[in-house]
C-alpha cells in the first residue's frame, strides 16, 4: 500500500488518523477527550451600530480530562505542512486560561511537550508519536504540580452536580471551585473568589456546597454531614438562589427568617415565610439567611446565638464587599461567632480602602475571574459610553448678589461646583435636561430598554421620577409603571423589583433609584446604565455597572449603554478598575478614625435591616448621621445647558477608546491600508464585506460605529474614504443604489431572481451591506411574501449561486471605486 503524502492531509485528517489513535495507543478513552472543545461558549461580542456581533469563539482542538471537569492537558494540532511545535505559543496562553499543567502540539510525525509544572527537567521537548504519557502519568505530574497529598486527593475528587441536562461549568467556574476544594483540603480557612458580576457565583457556591457535603465525612471522619450556612445582603438573592442555582437541595436547605425582632421557625422551601415558632430548626444540611434577618441589637434577636459556635462547617458570604469587609460591622460578628467554621468570601469587588480590607479578613483571592475577561470570553456584554457634559456641572455657579431660592431664603454667596450640584443645591431644570436626554436615546433606540437611572439620594431618584414622566406622558399614561422610583423608602417601587428584573415583565422600564439597584440585583436585560450621581468609590462604580453587563441575545441583549452625566466614567482609567485587588488596608491609631469616618457612609450599614431588602436609604448631612433631612437649596428656571457630549467604544484591547472615534479609526486603518489604493483593493477584493469589517474592528477600526456616530445612511466604506483618506464627499448608501440601478444591471435578471435582487438592494439602503450577506434576511418582509428562504434560493439554481449573484451585485455597489 502507497504511503500517504501527510502534506496534502487537512487537519482534521491528521488528528483522525494520526493524533487520535496516538492518544487512544497510550491509554486515553474516547471518553476523556473533548476533541473540538470550545471554552468559551461565545465569542466576544463586537458591537456593530445598535446590534452585537460575536467574533469566532477559542477552542482547543483537545482537551484530557482525569475525570469530568478536571481537565490535566490539551493538544493543539496542524496540519503536516506546520512544524511538529507550530501554534505552541497560543496552546500556553490557552493552558493558562484553563489552568491545565501539560501542553501539547502535532502535526502528526511527532508531540512537542511544554511542561509548565516544573517537574520535569526541560520545559519543551519533542517526543515521538508512540510515545505520547498515559493518563497516570500526566495526572502524577498534575497532583505534584498542585501540591496534592493522598488525604487531600480524597477529598478533591468529589463531582460536580450533573442534573442531567448536559451542563457542564464554564471554565473559570470550575477553576474556582476546583481551587476552593483544593485550599480546603489543604486546610485552609478564610478564602475568597472575586468573580464579575453576570459570571454566575451563585451557581459556583452551589457546585462548592455540593462537593464539600459530597467529601465532608473525608474531611471530618465521625460526622454524618456537613452544616453550611449562605449569607447574602437582600431578600431577593435569597430567594431567587433557593428557586434556581440552589434547586439541587431542595428538602435539605431553608432559610433563616427574624419578623419584627422575634425568631421565626426555619421554614421549607415549599413555606418560605416559616410558621412563626420561636424555636429554629436545626434538622436542615444548608441555611440561607440575610445577614440583617439574624443579628439585631438586642441579644434576643440574634438568631445565629441560638446554634452552638462550631454549629456550621462552612458558611460563604455572597457579596462579601459590603458589611463583612469591615471589622465593627454587625455582619462581621456573625463571622466571628461562627470563627471555626471554614469561610468563604465571594465578591466581584473586593473592597479594598485605608480602613476596609476584605483581603486582610478572607486573603488573597484563590482566583479572580474580571469583567475584562468576561467580555473578552464573550460571556459578559460588552458597553458604550456616552459622556454629557452640562453647564453648571462643568462651569459651576454663583447667584446674583441677593438672589433668594424657591422658599424665599437668601441664597449664601458663594461659587458652587458639580459636587454641590444634587446635594446642597438643586436646579429643576438640571432634572429636566437629563430627563430630556435619556428619553432622546431611548427614542431613538427602544423604548422599552430596561434603564437604571443612579441617583444621589431618594428625594434625587423621586424628581428625576417625576421629569421622566413628564417626558414620557404617553407611555406613562398607557401604564404607570413605565417609569418608577424603587428605593429602600418606597414599598410600591419595591413590590415592583421583581418585575423589573424579570425579562419577561414589560414594566416597569425606567427605574430611578439611589443604591438599591447597586448590588445584588439581577438585571439580566438592562441596556442602559445612567450615571447621574456622584461616585468615588471604586467599588460603588464597579456595582453599578456591573448591572448592566449580563448578555441575554435571546432578548436582543447584545451590549449596554452608559450615559454619564457626572464624569464618574472617569474611573475606567484608574488602573485599580480592573483585574486583581492591591491590600491596603491600613489600621488608623487608637482612637483615631480619620478616614473611617468617610467609609461609614459607602458601607451604608442601615441598608437591609430587618426582613426587608434593606431600610430607608437616609438623607444625611454629614457621614455618620442618620434620618437627617436635608435642607437644600431649590433654584428653579436657572437654565441648564449640555454643552458637550462624547461617546466612547471598546477598543481592541477592550479598553475604553482615550481619543476621540474619529481619530483612533483613522490611526489603526491606516496602519493597515497606508493609502487608499490599498485599502480599495482590499475592499474590492472581500470575499464577504461584512468578514472585512468584523476584522477592521478587531484591529481597532469599528467603522459601522463610527458610521452611525455621523447621523446619516452612510456606508462603512464611505466613511473610510473620507475619515482616512480625505475624499470626500461621502456618499449615501441610497445614492449607491440608485446608481446601479440607473446602469440597467439588474434587467438582465429577470422574474423571481430580479424581484429579489431588488429587495437586497432596498435592504442594503435600509441598514447596509452587512444585512444582504445574511442568508437570514429571506426570511423577512418582504422576501417573507416572495416564498421561503430554499425556494427564493433554488430560483437562484444553487445555493452557490445565490451567494455568487449577491457578490456579483456588491461589486456593482463599489463599481466607480474600481
């Protein structure tokens, strides 16, 4: 028999005749490759006008698995015309993403080995195909590079939770619960994971909590089972988690209830509000609780008193930045009581201040998983950013001298700034203005987009309520719940939580609130964040916009908006924004408070007492102070202007563009296509326009984004001509059509071919050449009314066909720049 010339293989023959029976040969089971793995399970999203556009997702060709969900190497393969050890370096950084110790590349004559454990005395090193490690091998390899003894590997070989539906944790979800196994087997007793919000942490406590019940008679030899108790901040964490990603316990949790000071019975998940005893039932594997609904400020209404100290075993602390972070905190006393129970914090922003350190109670994070890399995965949305610049935030103002304020009070002469501005004083017209812009996007985009509007206090979230309304008469009178105020004081707004956040409820749309909404509260279809409130905190800004960052395109939930009134997105630039937090916690000299003081007021310690989410949001005066009402001046008909605005994308690296749209286009294109002739070229030459334009924007050119910042029905490739290479003027997309019709290209089409290639052409004038290269668009008016999408095709002859004469017809559209 002939010898096969590799070089004319294709990849996917090398690894079926080579790679495959090489792993098999060496003690592999089909059943431990994930050949064609996709880690992420979606592109990261480039945002394309009003639309999301996922790029290729990564994947590795191979990934080995000791058992389910503890992956210990992966090989990457070529095709024969590459070099045995070609895509090595890309193979590492996707090692690194999976935390998996071996790497392995082939173009099927040989392996090229990178260890990154340390173990072996070469880092690389080629290795015949025959002699691929076994399975216990490379898990041998793996127990030493993590440092696990036999004690420990008893207890980290716990499963995850299979409902057998097939899902699997994403990859970061199961680093962090494989890590959180690993730090307890080892002993350890304070730990802390920072995941993005939208990244799925309740499901990554449940998939912990399942494992150490499953290992916990290893852990502890003579207990029958494990105790765990859930602390979270608002009732309706607590709520949502026993109904989902806590569903897997059903009959073994319930959760912890205290009404009005008194101890109400541990209720069943089918008895939510408990029966009312004044005794707590301790028969149950996992309590959840609030961490207001088991403290009180007398000793009776400690509800966490009645179990005995070494009650629980493990107790995780969901959104561990706000009251746990600090020490005199009423939340940190329940820690303290329950000090030999091993703790675990969960945060996606750890607070890290002078005088607040979760780093210094919890430790260095055992993995942190950022919104960088939950965008860049394509499992977190990614954003825009319009900045609005007003008058008397940018300017200030002083009064004229003896004006007086809506109540007739001689108003101080002084210069006031935009920190003043919706704290000591207030202008009606400042409301409307903002009002007047939010619903200008809204009107222009979708009116039904779910917007949080932050605010600075509630008497702020209750006028910018009511300018809203104003402004939306007709949707408000249709339903009044369009625009709503849901904030700690207002038990309407409040009842109307739940609907705000469930995608399948309309109303309300808009919500005006001061920190409610900050935390905690899962708002998947949010598309618009507004900043219309004064925030320094770090913590704060990464709450409030973590609202906004869930994808849910079965929603149309491709991206989200942040329109920053106040400057706040200023914080994007402070390295600290993202990725891991720095310790610098500082303890102030006895009896000095000094910045303590000024953190009592972020930590808001009397949001959430008693049952409720959370208590009245105070109007406060000074930091400390409590159900202080503010006097504040009232200038009502001093004119409010917008004097500026700016808007922002991602760039490439998924940083927020620093200069201006326009700019940052023109440098990256041409950096590419130095003049215009190659950029024609490149054009012309375009298989599909719209591959072309998703890689301009992955080098950093969006040119539909900067077509749509124009205003007008301007093609991407206009927009090019002119920006970067100053030929002007650019022409509309309708002017293009025109043109090819005037030429009399379509008449040698004729029936059912020349009706639908007229369509494309009005399409293409209606949102560009990106909607024609979609086979998708047949399936629309009013191609919908021509037939369906295989028998307007089949007019055509062949699929290939159709395809030929929609390229045929986009050649036509660019003919003059040949």
């Amino acid at each position: 028999m002939a010898e096969v010339d590799k070089s004319q293989l294709t990849e996917t023959e090398i690894r079926t005749r080579y790679i495959t029976p090489a792993l098999s040969t060496a003690g592999w089971p089909l059943t431990s490759l994930r050949e064609e793995f996709y880690y992420f399970s979606a592109g990261r999203i480039q945002v394309v006008g009003q639309k999301g556009v996922r790029r290729k997702p990564k994947k590795v060709d191979y990934l080995l698995e000791w058992r389910p969900n503890l992956p210990i190497a992966l090989v990457e393969a070529k095709d024969n015309t590459h070099e045995p050890g070609a895509g090595m370096q890309q193979a590492i950084e996707y090692a690194e993403h999976l935390d998996v110790p071996s790497v392995f590349t082939s173009n099927g004559d040989s392996f090229v080995w990178h260890d990154r454990t340390g173990q072996r005395p070469e880092v690389e090193v080629e290795i015949p195909l025959d002699a691929f490690p076994s399975p216990d091998d490379l898990y041998a390899l793996y127990k030493q590079w993590k440092g696990i003894t036999e004690v420990e590997e008893s207890v980290i070989s716990s499963s995850f939770y299979d409902d057998g539906s097939g899902r699997r944790p994403r990859y970061y979800q199961r680093i962090a619960v494989n890590r959180t196994l690993e730090a307890i087997a080892k002993g350890q007793k304070r730990l802390l994971l920072v995941m993005a919000t939208g990244t799925g942490k309740t499901y990554t406590a449940a998939q912990i909590i399942w494992r150490f019940m499953e290992s916990f008679r290893t852990l502890n030899p003579g207990k029958s089972q494990a105790r765990v108790l859930f602390l979270a901040d608002r009732n309706i964490l607590i709520d949502q988690t026993m109904m989902n990603d806590f569903a897997m316990f059903k009959g073994r949790m319930a959760k912890l209830s205290a009404s009005r000071g008194t101890i109400s019975k541990v209720a069943n998940p089918d008895d939510p509000e408990g029966a009312g005893s004044k005794v707590v039932d301790k028969s149950f594997e996992l309590y959840l609780s609030l961490y207001q609904a088991v403290t009180g400020t007398e000793e009776i209404d400690n509800v966490y008193k009645q179990f005995s100290p070494d009650f629980f075993d493990l107790i995780i602390v969901d959104e561990c930045h706000r009251g746990s972070a600090r020490e005199d905190s009423a939340w940190r006393g329940i820690l303290e009581y329950f000090g030999s129970a091993i703790q675990l914090g969960m945060t996606a922003t750890p607070k890290e201040t002078k005088t607040v350190s979760n780093i210094d109670y919890f430790g260095d994070p055992l993995y942190t998983y950022s919104l960088k890399q939950g965008i860049d995965d394509g499992f977190l949305a990614p954003y825009k950013v319009i900045r609005t610049a007003l008058d008397v935030d940018t300017f200030g103002w002083r009064p004229e001298e003896g004006q007086v304020d809506d109540s007739g009070t001689l108003i101080p002469d002084r210069h006031y700034t935009g920190e003043d501005i919706d704290d000591s004083i207030v202008f009606p017209e400042r409301d409307k203005r903002v009002a007047e812009r939010i619903t200008e996007y809204l009107k222009g985009t979708d009116r039904f987009a779910k917007t949080i509007v932050f605010c600075e206090d509630i008497p702020h979230a209750n006028r910018m309520r009511r300018a809203l309304a104003n402004l939306n008469a007709d949707e408000v009178r249709r339903d009044s719940r369009y625009v709503m105020q849901i904030t700690g004081d207002d038990q309407q707004g409040k009842q109307e939580l739940d609907n705000f956040i469930d995608p399948e409820m309309p109303y309300p749309v808009i919500a005006t609130t001061s920190k409610l909404l900050a935390t905690g509260v899962d708002a998947q279809t949010c598309k618009l964040i507004v900043l219309n409130s004064r925030v320094e905190s770090m913590t704060d800004f990464k709450q409030m916009i973590g609202r906004g960052t869930r994808v849910r395109t079965d929603y149309d939930k491709w991206f989200f908006v942040i329109m920053d009134f106040k400057n706040v997105t200023k914080l994007f630039a402070d390295k600290d924004f993202d990725g891991d937090p720095v310790k610098v916690y500082e303890l102030p000299p006895d009896g000095d408070m000094g910045d303590a003081v000024e953190e009592l007021d972020d930590v808001d310690e009397t949001a959430g007492e008693g049952e409720d989410d959370e208590g009245p949001e105070q109007w406060v005066e000074r930091p400390g102070a409590r159900n202080v009402r503010r006097k504040r001046i009232v200038v009502s008909g001093q004119p409010v202007t917008i004097i500026g605005e700016q808007v922002q994308m991602l760039g490439a690296d998924g940083k927020p563009l620093t200069s201006s749209l326009k700019d940052f286009v023109r440098k990256a294109l041409t950096q590419s296509y130095s003049t215009m002739e190659a950029f024609l070229a490149a054009w012309l030459a375009a298989h599909q326009r719209s591959a072309l334009l998703d890689e301009f924007a992955e080098a950093g050119a969006p040119l539909e984004d900067l077509a749509e910042q124009y205003g007008e029905d301007l093609d991407p490739f206009d927009v090019a001509l002119d920006v970067c290479y100053d030929h002007s003027p650019p022409r509309h997309r309708r002017d293009r059509a025109d043109a090819v019709r005037a030429t009399g290209y379509l008449d040698k089409y004729q029936g059912q071919v020349h009706s639908v290639l007229e369509a494309l052409l009005e399409k293409y004038v209606e949102s560009g050449v990106r909607s024609i290269e979609d086979i998708g668009v047949l399936r629309v008016q009013p191609f919908r009314s021509m037939g369906g999408p295989m028998e307007l095709i089949r007019s055509f002859g062949t699929r290939e066909t159709y395809f030929k004469a929609v390229h045929d017809l986009e050649q036509q559209l660019y003919q003059e720049a040949q």
